[in-house]
C-alpha cells in the first residue's frame, strides 16, 4: 500500500462512551474507558475492519485533500 493514504484507526469519546473506529464512517468498536486492554481489543477490530475494506477493493479517495470548498 506504499503512496496509498489511508483512513487511520482512531479512538473517541461520544455520548455512550470511548470507542475506536476505521476512519470518519466506520462502526464503533467501543470498550470501558481507561481500560487500555479494551481499547487495544476495540483498535484491533477496527483495524481487522480497515483490512476488510482493503481487501474488499477500497483503495481510498480519489483527491483525499479535497474538502468540498468551491470558493
């Protein structure tokens, strides 16, 4: 995947707790805030999901920079 830029694995907070996903749209893995075991468990299966995609055929964005502004 070398040139290629990808979605990152990021781990967040929301209203029902912390959670790790692949990217902006990915399903939330969530896990007991302050358990750093869960969280490793709750990153791994986000990247498993990031994985999926790749092999599925998601080769990212087209213009990854792009960001909707037309002025």
């Amino acid at each position: 995947m070398e040139g290629l830029i990808t979605k990152p694995t990021r781990c967040l907070k929301d209203a029902k707790g912390c959670f790790c996903r692949w990217g902006s749209s990915g399903a939330k893995y969530y896990y007991k805030c302050g358990d750093k075991a869960a969280r490793a468990r709750a990153r791994a299966k986000a990247d498993k999901q990031g994985q999926a995609a790749h092999a599925g055929g998601y080769k990212g964005s087209e213009n990854p920079y792009k960001t909707g502004f037309r002025g």
